[in-house]
C-alpha cells in the first residue's frame, strides 16, 4: 500500500488494485452483485434521478450498473482507475459507446456537468483516507447540474457485528475463494484479504479501505454544498434502521 493519507492535506494518485489478475476474476468474485435482482432496482433507483439526461458514475468497472442504465437511454460517463477494468466494459455490448475517464475519481475532471452522480458497491471506501473521501464530494458537487443528486451505496460498518477484541471477520467462505476483512478501529482502516484458488494455484490479493458511518458521509456533503434528502437501507426503498446492513444515500446539491 502507498503512503496516501499518512500526510494529512497531502494526496498521492492513489493506487490501481483493480489490476491483473483482479480484474480478470471481478464478475466471478463479485457474481451476486450481477445478479438481476441486485441489478435491476439499482437501475430503476437511478434512471429516476437522472432526467431522463445524463449520469457520471464513480468507479465505472466493467459496467455493471451503466450499461443498463445506458440501455434505458441515459448517457452513462464513468470514471475509473483501473484500464484493465475498463476494457472489460468495452468488450461487452455497448461498451464502446460509453464515455470513460481514466484517473482518480476523488480529483478527476470530466469537463461538463451532470443530472446524477453515484457511486455504488461500497467504493467510496476504496479511498483511504478522510481527505480524499471530501474531496471526491467536492469534486462530485462541482460536476452536478445544480439540485443535482448524488447517491452512494454502502455498508453500514460492520463493527457491532465483532466480538469485543476481535478485528477480523470472514464474508466469503467458498472451496476457491476465502475472503475477510482486518480491521483497525483506530483509523477507520479496513482491509480486505482474498485468497482466491484457481487451476491449482493460489492468488493473494490484500486492497485497503477507510469505511465511514453514513453521519460522516453527510457532514462531507455539507462541506461539499450538498444536502441529504433520501436514505434508504436498499434500492427499493426499504426504510433505514438501527439493524441495516447498509445505506443507499442521496444528497441534492443547495
Ligand atoms: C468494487 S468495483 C465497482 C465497479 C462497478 N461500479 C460495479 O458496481 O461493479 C470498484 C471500482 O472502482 C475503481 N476505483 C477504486 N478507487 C478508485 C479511484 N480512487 N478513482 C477511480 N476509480 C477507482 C476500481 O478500479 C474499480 O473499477
């Protein structure tokens, strides 16, 4: 992992751990989130914020949620670090007609303004520090239409799930895949370890997190000039409690 983060005020171009071989396994690692089920009133949620016009998406991937987006007519530009991910997205059906910035989504320019933005899949926490998570707020503000909205999906920390002293937790236990997550309380780090068996061979691959508590996340929409109007606890609007493991977030900017 680099330094981003250890100089507060300072930010490093963060780095691409959605490389070979990640890229490779992402559908298949994260196959329930492709799920038609997962998919669809994800769709259906954002397609009702944007216009009918256009949306940027933060983290594009491989295009799990833009292309059908852009199947129902809006114009998906995304933003992603990773080249690898995306030419995965430009090998599928109307892959190729979707706008991508290659950079850091926290600093990135596109150039034009937009309906929607979002950010889904737990990605904010990709960035790893306090600094860079406010700044992506700001840098989504700057590229929204005015009263334009931004939507976040995230996990709601995990912490009152751990035992008093414990710091790891498993979430996937399969044959070829063993995956858990390492936590320091202290900074708000998280890791995620993946042990991923594959033709008789072993892959490691370790990718750090800072998760944040959905108040943090308003207080760096307010910095940013946003406001939250909506939280839900999932794409179809399932009320958020105490007991919801995570957060789907809309903030309209003033
Ligand atoms: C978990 S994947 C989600 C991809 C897609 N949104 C989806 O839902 O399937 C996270 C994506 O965010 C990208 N990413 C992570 N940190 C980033 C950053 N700071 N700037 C731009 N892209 C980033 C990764 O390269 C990866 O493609």
């Amino acid at each position: 992992m680099d330094a981003e983060g250890d100089r507060p005020g300072q930010q490093s171009q963060p780095r691409n751990f959605f490389d070979e071989p990640v890229a490779a396994r992402y559908e298949e690692t994260s196959a329930e989130m492709f799920a038609r089920e997962q998919v669809e009133p994800a769709v259906e949620f954002l397609a009702g914020l944007a216009w009918g016009a256009s949306a940027l998406e933060l983290g594009i991937g491989t295009g799990r949620i833009a292309l059908p987006l852009s199947r129902k007519g809006i114009r998906v530009h995304g933003i992603d670090l990773s080249p690898q991910m995306v030419s995965r997205l430009r090998e599928k059906p109307g892959g190729s007609d979707v706008d991508v910035t290659i950079g850091d989504f926290a600093t990135a320019k596109v150039g034009r303004r937009f309906s929607l933005a979002y950010l889904v899949y737990n990605t904010i926490d990709n960035l790893t520090t306090q600094d860079a998570q406010v700044a992506c707020f700001c840098n989504v503000a700057e590229h929204l239409e005015p009263e334009g909205c931004f939507v976040i999906e995230a996990g709601v920390p995990q912490l009152q799930r751990l035992s008093p002293g414990e710091t790891v937790r498993a979430f996937s236990v399969t044959p070829t895949h063993l995956g858990f997550d390492e936590f320091d309380v202290a900074t708000q780090r998280l890791t995620s370890h993946h042990y991923l068996l594959s033709n008789g061979s072993m892959e490691v691959v370790s990718i750090p997190f800072r998760y944040a508590w959905p108040a943090e996340l308003d207080l760096m929409a307010r910095i940013a000039g946003m406001r939250l109007r909506e939280r839900w606890a999932d794409w179809s609007r399932e009320p958020f409690t105490s007991d919801s493991d995570a957060h789907i977030s809309v903030w309209q900017k003033t």
